[in-house]
C-alpha cells in the first residue's frame, strides 16, 4: 500500500516538477490543477505569441477541467522577465470562469522564483531560490533512485530517434527478410520477445542483440494481432487482454507467460503530455517495497523498448512506426505521454496513414488516458 507523500506549498512543488514530467520546463506555462487534498491533471504548454494566447489556453484548461478541480496553480517559466504574464493572467481568467480558483500565479526564472500576487509580505521581490530536489522530502525518492530529468523537452525526441550505431545492419537485415519471401506476419520471434520484456534485471540489453534480431522483431509487428497482444502483455492499461483473439492469447501465454505483475498500473505513474504534459493526482503516493518493484520493472520495459525504437532506422519506416507505436501505448499505459507523443509522431512521420499510431495519437491531443486509478493504490 502506498504511504501519502505531502508537497508543501509551492517551493516544495516547483521542486517536484521537473521530476515528475521528466524534464526541466523551459518558457513554458504550467497549469497544476489541485482536487481536494491532492493532485489532479498537471498541464504545460510552450510559451504562446500574443496570436495564440487563446488557443493555448483552451488546449490546457479543458482537459483539465474535465477533471473537477476545486482550485489550481498557474506557473511560468521564464527567461525574459515578464514573458509568461499575458498567458498567466489569461488562464487565471480561464479557470475562474469555469469554476475553478487560483490559489497563486508564480513565475519560475533562473534559479529563483516569485510570487507576484502575494500581498501577505513574505514574498521579497527579489524572489526566492529554487530548493535543491534532495533537501525536498517529497522528491528525495526520485533523487536516491538515481532518476534525473532530462534538461528539456526537446530532449524526450532523442529518446525514441533512430540511432544509426544502435541501428547499423538492421536496414540491411530486414531486407533480406523481405527477400525471403516470407510474410512477416508468419514470424512472431515469440522467443527473442520474451528475453527483451523480461521484467527482471537478467532480461536481454538491446544493445546485445544482433541486426538480424532486431530486424525479427520489429518485423514480427507485422502481425496486428500479435502486435496488440504484446501491447496488451505489456500494459494491459493500454490494450485490455479480452480484445485479444484465443491463438493470440495462447501464444503470448506460451512464448511469455501471463503477464506480469506489475503490468496492469503498479505504484506511482509518471507525468504524462504531448507539448501539453498531464500529470495524476496517485502521482503523489510513495510506492511501497513490492510496489517501488513493479515501477521499476515497468521503466526497465519501456527503457529497452525505446532503445529498440532507436535500433530501428528511419529506413524500415514501416517497422520503425509499429516499434514507435507499441512503446507509445506502453508509455501511455505507464503514464509517459511526454514520451508517448514523441514515438508517436515519429511514428507518423514515417507512415502517416498507421492507424493505431493515429490513434493514439488522437488519444494524447484529447488526454484520453487509461484509467489509473488502479495505480493508486
């Protein structure tokens, strides 16, 4: 069971941030939504022109909306000082009008941040200095896991791009299945599966796999009904396992065993989003030893699916995009969307018309997520 992880006040939230959505925001808004006691959707947007201020703050109110919060935080990130005020000053209008009261708008620059609107007098205006992550309780776990958040959001798109070291020979790989003749769809490489999704520490390194393997199982995507399968082995969030067809399911059971423990939503999601980053109020729970387990087994998972979608060149775009999209439900399921949205446009970038990429894709725009509440535990 979770033990509650309390975040107090702003300085302790601003702290959590970057480790929650995985990154450091930079000239970004971020709405934080608050229902009840804790945490509801967390929202981020780029820093909009004066052109866009409208539509910025309709694509970040109202998915949040539909959450019911009582009451938000409006956060921006700068690097010029006043830049985030026009966008601030409108969500606030946003969210008073649909019911909703902001307890503060902060401003986040360099190392300090301010409260503008604080008339209390405990807020200098020269501002206060961002706390050190490790000297705030609630992200000291994050910090003794060794987790760090990458230094911006461009940053997620290198975690799914193709590598061409990781990728070399693949290319060449799949075309000679190609010139078999044999349909991918017949070649489940249901054994090289089972190494790579391995929830245990022993489980295969991308890195250890051969060209030709890689070429196997980004072509054995191929097959649809595998491929929703291993969707569904994997994240069951995703791709519940009774829209599966029985051969599928046999399979998966035989090549992988019935899927894992954690598979199904354990301990504390992650933020999610697609230039627009939700985060779940259950973020807030501190996961329990068993639990602590089945969160790291899942971002072992995802970590080595993304290194195969880094292994798969842009020159297969067809199994480039099915690798992409797979890891997108996953991340999806996990509660990554800032992930999520980066393999998913990769994936239509190299293959527009792929229907499940689409969408998922549609999903993210919407914040259309699985349900976590099963995550809270």
């Amino acid at each position: 069971m979770s033990e509650p992880t309390i975040l107090r006040g702003p300085r302790e939230v601003l702290a959590a941030l970057p480790y929650l959505l995985g990154y450091h925001p930079e000239r970004s808004v971020v709405l934080v939504s608050l229902c009840g006691r804790g945490l509801g959707p967390v929202a981020r947007l780029d820093l909009p022109d004066a052109r866009n201020v409208r539509a910025a703050v309709d694509a970040l109110v109202g998915p949040v909306l539909r959450a019911a919060p009582d009451r938000a935080l409006v956060i921006g990130y700068e690097e010029r000082r006043g830049e985030s005020e026009v966008v601030s000053r409108a969500l606030a209008r946003a969210l008073s009008a649909g019911g909703v009261r902001v307890e503060d708008q902060l401003v986040v620059r360099g190392d300090r941040w301010y409260a503008p609107r604080c008339r209390a007098g405990c807020c200098p205006a020269r501002g206060h200095r961002l706390p050190r992550a490790e000297d705030v309780p609630a992200v000291a776990d994050f910090v003794a896991a060794g987790r760090a958040p990458l230094p911006s959001r461009d940053a997620v798109a290198g975690l799914v791009a193709e590598d061409p070291r990781a990728g070399a020979g693949v290319a060449a790989s799949t075309a000679a299945l190609r010139r078999r003749g044999r349909p991918f769809g017949d070649v489940r490489a249901g054994e090289l599966w089972a190494r790579v999704v391995d929830p245990s520490d022993g489980a295969v390194r991308v890195a250890e796999l051969t060209a030709a393997e890689v070429a196997r199982l980004a072509g054995s995507l191929h097959d649809r009904e595998w491929r929703d399968g291993l969707v569904s082995w994997m994240s069951m969030d995703a791709l519940p396992a009774d829209a599966l067809d029985d051969d599928t399911v046999r399979a998966l059971h035989e090549h992988l065993g019935p899927p894992r423990p954690g598979g199904r939503g354990a301990g504390r999601p992650r933020a999610v989003g697609h230039r627009l980053d939700r985060l779940d109020a259950e973020a807030t729970g501190r996961p329990s030893a068993g639990e602590a387990d089945d969160v790291a087994a899942q971002e072992r998972l995802l970590h080595r699916l993304l290194a195969l979608c880094r292994a798969v060149p842009d020159a297969c775009p067809e199994e480039a995009a099915a690798v992409c999209t797979v890891a997108a439900c996953v991340a999806w399921g996990q509660g990554d969307g800032a992930v999520a949205r980066e393999a998913v446009d990769r994936a239509l970038r190299l293959q527009p018309g792929y229907r499940l990429a689409r969408l998922v894709h549609r999903l993210v725009d919407l914040g259309i997520r699985p349900d976590l509440g099963a995550r809270a535990g």
